[in-house]
C-alpha cells in the first residue's frame, strides 16, 4: 500500500513543482535582468506596442478587442512592481459597452484581465501607488479618480472631483493623487487616505502632471496658455513657465530621473491648433526653457529610461516614437508603431 501511494505521489509532486515554477516565471513582464521595454498605447487601431528599450524594435503589438469589440487604448502605465501594465480603454462604439481598464500580465503579456467600470465614463489616464495596490484611473466625464484594488482587480471606490472638473492626467506621490483638471482649470490634489481635496488654479486647461518627489513639488501642462505651472508643495507657491513662440499647446510631461528637467510635450491640435512637433525642456533650477527638440508630428507623450540617458517620444500624427538622446538632445531612432500613439511608459528588469 505504501509503495502504490508513492508511486502516486511522486509524479504528482513533480507536476506540482513544474507548475508552480513556471506560474511563477511567469508572474511578471521581464525576460531576463537587464531587458527594457518601452509600452505604447495605439489609441486608434486599438493596440499597445512592445518596443524593446535598447534595440528600438517592435517586440509585439498587443490587440485590445474583446469579446468582438474594438477597445481604443488612450493611456497605460507599468505597474511599479513589473508584474503588469495597465490600460485605460474606450469601446470603439460609444454607449454600447463599457469602458474599462485592462490589465496585461506575463512576459509575452498575453494574459489580461478586463475591469468594467461602466458606459461613458471617458476614462483617460491611470496610475498606480508605490506598492502596485491600488489604481487610480480619471473618469472625465463623471468629474471623478476611480480607485481599484490591484490585487482583486475591483473598484473599491471613487473620489468626487465635481461633475465640471474634467479630471485627465494625473500622479501619485506621497500618498497623494495630482490631477489635472481640464474643465475647471485646476490641479487638484487627492489625499487618498482622507479623500481630502486641495484645488490650486493655474487659469487654463490644465491636461498632465509630473511629479518631482526630490524637490517637493509638481508641474502642470496649460494648453490653452502655452504654459508650464510648477506648484511648490511646502510653500504653495506657483510659477508660471512660458513656452517659446510658436508652441501650439502642451499636452503630457515628464521629470528627468535626477529632477533637473522636466520634458514638454507640445501636441497642438486640439481646438483647431495646428499640429506641433516640440519637445522643450525645462530646467527646475530656472523655470525656463532651455532647450528644443525637433520629433514628429503631434509630440503626445513623454517618459525616460530609468538612467535618464534616452527620452521617448510618441507622436500622435506621424505613427511614430521618437527616441532621443538625453545629452546631445538629438533624435537617434525613429519607430514606426500603431496608429494614434498616445500614452508610453517604461519598464526596466532586474
């Protein structure tokens, strides 16, 4: 009896151990260490681009559709624990489906999970905290940040902004959410843990933030003015950075790694703007502008490797990512990837 059991067990044991070993190589996004990976929402056919960070090519385009439904992706980040990256997503045919968040998970990113959070929602931006616990994701319409619970892939609830505050960009510092509130001309900044609200105009359309935790302070995009406002948490202060001549609207920003500069995306195009192909770049030791860099047509998003040597690019209307070397400030790849790039985020494994 004792040899029968065993005889059971062992290859019952072994198939245990294959499976939870390759369960768990499969946990999160990265290969190897070293690989980097840049994420590209395609917003108008519906797809995120998988560029490999170092050799500039496309990995893997990853379609968004479900159940039969074309979902445009406008915006996604990788989760600070590089296990996930997670997609704000549209149905292509308005008022007939959800909008929702999908969440790729695996090296090859095949696996998804699909959190509706309802019809005409118009979600646009999403961040996560430090931890990868939560999820914050902007429902421009309702004026409201959706918080998610990573791990049950739930909404567990919803910050009131006000239904006229048009909440689009945002990030997450400190335990706090910085908003960018289109309609009411703000940022607001959301205490997660009180649902404390702190409003600070900045008088225009107010469309990203970026986030400086080693100064202590956060900028805001201002299309309509062709601004940059900087927001001094301990002092309050704010100042107002005016673009160059002939900027035609900014849209996405993003700090250096070491917090010296902040890179300016200047899209145009909305509000009959023509389309600009800008990225300035802002010293925090100044507040101005201090240089500019010539990339494709409808300069959207912005992020940077983790060293801060390379800057990426998406351009809206050229299809394209441009990537730039940080010290000459030169192009040096351009990649053609879906159609409408929009948002782009980095990932780095170790």
């Amino acid at each position: 009896m004792k040899n029968k059991f065993q005889t059971f067990l062992f290859p019952l044991l072994i198939i245990l151990i294959i499976v939870t070993l390759f369960g768990s190589c499969n946990k999160d996004l990265c290969k190897r260490n070293e690989d980097e990976k840049v994420y590209v929402a395609n917003e108008d056919d519906g797809t995120v681009s998988i560029i490999d960070g170092e050799t500039f090519e496309v990995l893997k385009t990853v379609d968004l559709e479900y159940k039969k439904n074309m979902y445009m992706a406008h915006n996604l980040q990788v989760a600070p624990d590089k296990r996930s990256v997670w997609v704000t997503a549209l149905p292509h045919a308005h008022g007939q489906s959800d909008d929702m968040v999908i969440v790729l998970k695996g090296k090859r990113s095949k696996d998804k999970e699909h959190i509706k959070v309802g019809m005409d929602q118009h979600l646009a931006h999403v961040v996560l905290d430090d931890e990868s616990k939560n999820a914050y994701v902007t429902a421009t319409t309702t004026g409201q940040v959706i918080k998610i619970d990573a791990k049950e892939m739930k909404e567990v609830y919803r910050f009131d902004l006000g239904s006229a505050s048009g909440p689009h960009g945002l990030r997450y510092m400190n335990g706090k959410l910085y908003v960018a509130c289109m309609t009411s001309k703000e940022m607001v900044i959301v205490d997660v843990a009180t649902s404390a609200l702190t409003r600070i105009p900045v008088g225009g359309i107010a469309v990203q933030t970026a986030v400086l935790p080693g100064l202590g302070c956060a900028f805001v995009s201002v299309y309509d003015l062709k601004q940059v406002v900087r927001y001094d948490i301990s002092t309050t202060d704010t100042t107002i950075i005016n673009l160059p001549a002939g900027a035609q609207g900014p849209i996405q920003l993003y700090p250096s790694p070491d917090n010296q500069r902040v890179y300016v995306c200047d899209q145009g195009i909305v509000n009959g703007n023509p389309s600009s192909n800008k990225l300035y770049v802002i010293s925090t030791q100044t507040n101005t502008v201090i240089a500019t860099v010539t990339v494709g047509k409808g300069a959207h998003g912005v992020t940077t490797n983790v060293e801060g040597t390379k800057i990426f690019v998406t351009n809206l209307s050229d299809n394209t990512v441009s990537v730039i070397d940080a010290t000459s400030l030169t192009v040096i790849q351009t990649i053609n990837v879906g159609k409408s790039p929009n948002g782009i985020s980095y990932l780095k494994c170790d």
